[in-house]
C-alpha cells in the first residue's frame, strides 16, 4: 500500500518511517494542513472542526511493514469530526480496513448502524469501502492499522460484522495489540523489513482474534480461499514487475501453478487476466489523479509492468473505450 503524502512545510522522512506535523507550519494554517493531512491518510476522510480553532497542534508518523500500513496519530486540543462520505468512497480504488488504538483521548466511532466510544486502551475497526463518521472530543492520541480487505478477510471471513465494536484493549488476546503496535512503531527505523513483516502478520491474527472472541464471529477461512488471498496480495504488492507470471504468484505462495489457476478459475478468471486488469484498473485511477500528474503516460505504465507503451494503450483502450491520453484529460 502506497498512501500519498503531502509535500512541503511539516513533512519528514526518515529510512522506515514518514513524520508529518503541524510544528512548522504557521498558526492559521495548521488545520487546514491538517485536514490535508487526514484526507490522504485516511483515505478520503473529510475533517471539520467543531469548535473555534485557536491553538491547534498535530503530529502522524506513518510506516509500512509488509501489505499494512502503521499511523501513529497525536492531535490536540480542537475537537473535530472526520465523515467518509459515498462519493468519495466511489473515486477510491483498494478497499482496507482500519483498526485504531487508543492511547489517549475519547473518541467515537459510528458506521452500520453500529456506535463505538473508544477510551484509552480500546480499540474499533471500520471498513473503509462504506459511510463512516469518527468524533474526537479533544485531546487523542492512536495507533491506526491499515490492513487490505484480502488479508484481514483471510483471517476473519466475518470482518464486515465487526465494524464500530468497541474493544476492550486490556482483556484476553486484545491486551497483547497496543504492546506489539507500539513496539512496531518504535521500531520502524532499526527493524529489518522481514521482522517488520512479521510483527504485522501478528497484530493482524490478534486482531482477528479479538474481534472473534467479542462479536462471535468465526475465525480461520478454508486453506483455498487463504491461498487465492495470498496470491491476490502478492499481485497488489507486484504490479510494477512486467515478470510476474502465474509461475512467480505459484512459488511466492508455494502452491503449483496447476493448482493457482484451478483457484482463480473459481473466481471465473485466470492469473494472467487478473494481473493485466488490475493493472488496468490502477492505470485508470492514476491517470485520473491529479497528484500524478507530473508523470506521463509511459511513466504510469512503466510503473505498473509494461514493457511496451503502445501495447498499453492498446489494452487499456480494449477496456475502457479510450486511449490513456484521453481518459487523463476527459475530466479536466
């Protein structure tokens, strides 16, 4: 997952993690840079406060370990309101779902009918392929987890009916979440990758196991659909490779390909067609995005495994009716 993040005054980065905060930015800008801020990182979120905004102060840091992304978030002291709204969630291409720990601060979570008040210590998921509002009251300070819908769903079949639970961080197998994301966030400049990735596949099956144990939800999915969310994953994570073959998806989830295509065909789909749509589909939605705007078209599909410009709009005018060129300017 690749969030994008604004440039400019208040961003820094370090080799494992990116610190975005309010510190150097003057006064009467700071929420709107705030709201900036929020926007990407949550996908869409669209913020507002609710009250006057005197003395506003914001810090994110933000980490990728393996298909998840970590954001430690501390805000203080405006209450605001964050709303993810249909429209928004339309434009949005990667469905996720997002798990936030409270260290400190209230704040209230609400979506499917479900209401969520989280304090110091507990925690809520939303999912955020729907309508969602989250209230902060004042001072907070989170840990959000963004984990794909195919790897959380891999754990937890039942995810979806979990959403605005409040969970209470300091019983059973929730009580070992806050200690292990912390340490992960702590250690986002001096772990190695690998341990990275394996302190994130850890939270994900706590969290699923937790949100199991509260909401009676089934946990485990049968050995063919983990393996299909698998492959799916590491499809996402190689896009840019114009080697990826149903051969290379076989051996990096240890299955023959035989047996790959047999799963994808289930799906009424193969392997290779899988790729080149999903391909696609990201074409589609970064030639549309205006932060991309600086790279042209090859650049886009060179990112995204071409070997060959003219076969890439080749295809993607076989699938959306129009060349790359033309669908980049066709909302301008």
């Amino acid at each position: 997952m690749t969030l994008n993040i604004p440039a400019g005054a208040g961003a820094a980065q370090s080799p494992g993690s990116v610190l975005l905060t309010t510190d150097s930015v003057d006064g009467r800008d700071r929420f709107d840079f705030w709201r900036e801020v929020v926007c990407r990182l949550y996908l869409g979120m669209e913020v507002r406060p609710l009250a006057t905004v005197d003395h506003f102060s914001g810090r994110v840091t933000t980490m990728t370990a393996g298909a998840v992304q970590l954001t430690r978030v501390r805000a203080r002291p405006t209450p605001h309101v964050g709303a993810r709204a249909r429209a928004t969630i339309a434009r949005d291409d990667a469905p996720y779902f997002l798990i936030g720990v409270t260290l400190a601060g209230t704040g209230t979570l609400v979506q499917d009918d479900r209401t969520a008040v989280v304090r110091a210590g507990d925690f809520a998921m939303y999912d955020s392929t729907r309508p969602c509002v989250l209230q902060v009251e004042g001072d907070l300070e989170m840990l959000t987890l963004h984990i794909p819908h195919m790897t959380m769903l891999a754990v937890l079949p039942g995810a979806s009916a979990a959403t605005a639970t409040a969970i209470n961080g300091r019983d059973g197998s929730a009580a070992l979440i806050h200690p292990l994301l912390k340490n992960l966030s702590a250690t986002a400049d001096t772990a190695s990758p690998v341990v990275q990735r394996h302190y994130a596949t850890a939270a994900v099956e706590l969290i699923a196991a937790s949100l199991a144990e509260i909401a009676s939800l089934p946990t485990g999915a049968p050995l063919r659909t983990a393996t299909l969310a698998r492959a799916q994953q590491y499809i996402e994570q190689n896009l840019w490779d114009p080697d990826l073959s149903p051969a290379a998806v076989a051996r990096a989830v240890f299955v023959s390909p035989r047996h790959l295509q047999a799963l994808f065909h289930e799906q009424q789909t193969s392997v290779a067609r899988y790729v080149m749509k999903r391909r696609l589909d990201r074409a589609h939605h970064d030639l549309a995005d205006p932060r991309l705007a600086h790279l042209s078209v090859a650049d886009i599909a060179t990112q995204l495994g071409f070997r060959r410009p003219s076969h890439f709009a080749y295809v993607f005018r076989m699938r959306f009716g129009l060349s790359p060129r033309e669908h980049r300017y066709s909302g301008r």
